[in-house]
C-alpha cells in the first residue's frame, strides 16, 4: 500500500493546487491513499476527508514550530503555529495524532536531531521528493539507528508532484488509526523518485526567493 503523507493545496501559502485535483492527481499516480499537510492550515484536509472517493484520505497539517516543521497525521483542529516542537507534539497527540518529523536535515524548516529527541518523535519522514537525497539519507540512517518509524511524502506544492514519495506499508490499512499504528510499528518505508538535482535546486531557488519577499521569515 502506498500513501503520500505530504502535500500541498491551495490552502498554504506557497501552492496554489485546488483539493480535488490533488485527489485527481493521486488516484492518477497510482497511490492508495494521501495527506494533505497544508502549511498551518486544515481547511484543505478537512475537504479532501469530505469528498474522498475511493481513496484514503488522511486529515493531517504540517505546523511551523520554533525548532521546525512538524507534521500532524491523524488531527483535525488547526494546532496555532510558532509554538516549541515539544508543545506541538503534545497537541497533536492530544488528538490522537501522531508527530511526523518533516524533512528533518533540510536548513531552515527541519528540526535536526535536537528536536526530534526533544520531543520523542516517534516517526521520522525517510523520504521526501522535494529534498536533496543527502539530506533523505541523514534522515534515514537516523531513523534505521534509532529504531524510529518511517514516512514519505512528495511534499508536493504542484499537481505534477503529486505522488513522488510515498510510504509502502506490506499491508492495506482502511483509516487513520490502523496506518498511525502501522508507522508506529515500524512498518512503513519511505520510498519515491527522488528529483533531480535540476529540478531541487530550481525548487530551492524559487523557495529562497519567496523566503527574501517574507523579510527572511519561514513559513
């Protein structure tokens, strides 16, 4: 089974992908279910829950805390952004969520070992498309030492990105709880096509330059 834990709608900033043809989009690529993690938003996700058909859809949220971003599967209230990863964490298990560190050796919105360990993240993103594969390889040599689960997504922000990463689990799950505890168990692995090194450094140009019009400010 493959699902894509990361992507984005219309809903965060820096995408303008409307929900139904992110579903379009996954059901196109061959994936058995998605999670929309729009940037603090839930709006998205909330929809895409709404109209699903035929596909898992996963309510989720991607939160912007002091030490990074952090991925909250399984949540379906908006957690308020700028928070300590700890406190994050916290809220998103408070709703029967699980953490997900989100590219955690990117610069600037990963949290690095420091934060994960602060906050006894449990499942770490192994994979991610729209990373650079030295950093996916930190993230997975990290997670294989420390006995942590695994996740993936294409961290989507386009409709063509859709699908590039995913996590595989050796057997189907029907909702939110049975694949939290599926990732908890160390059954997933991150997997996808990694982009080139083009098409991630045109990416990262195009991020640094939304990163300047923000007066240096991450999202």
């Amino acid at each position: 089974m493959r699902i894509d834990l990361h992507s984005h709608t219309q809903y965060s900033p820096d995408s303008t992908s409307p929900v139904h043809e992110v579903l379009q989009a996954a059901r196109k690529s061959g994936l058995d279910g998605i999670a929309i993690t729009d940037h603090n938003a839930i709006e998205g996700s909330l929809k895409a829950v709404e109209i699903a058909s035929g596909l898992l859809v996963v309510p989720a949220v991607e939160v912007s805390t002091t030490e990074g971003h952090l991925i909250g599967l399984g949540v379906r209230t908006i957690i308020r952004a700028g928070l300590s990863v700890v406190e994050t964490a916290e809220q998103i298990r408070a709703q029967g969520g699980l953490p997900i560190a989100a590219h955690p050796w990117r610069r600037r919105t990963g949290m690095g070992p420091q934060g994960i360990s602060a906050a006894h993240i449990e499942v770490i993103e192994t994979f991610n498309a729209r990373t650079w594969s030295r950093n996916n390889a930190q993230a997975l040599r990290f997670a294989q030492e420390g006995h942590q689960g695994q996740s993936g997504g294409s961290d989507a922000h386009t409709i063509e990105e859709v699908g590039a990463g995913y996590v595989e689990l050796p057997y189907p799950v029907s909702d939110a709880d049975t694949l939290i505890e599926a990732l908890r168990k160390g059954d997933g692995q991150g997997r996808g096509v990694q982009r080139g090194m083009g098409a991630v450094a045109t990416t990262t140009s195009f991020n640094v330059g939304r990163w300047l019009r923000r007066g240096g400010k991450n999202i």
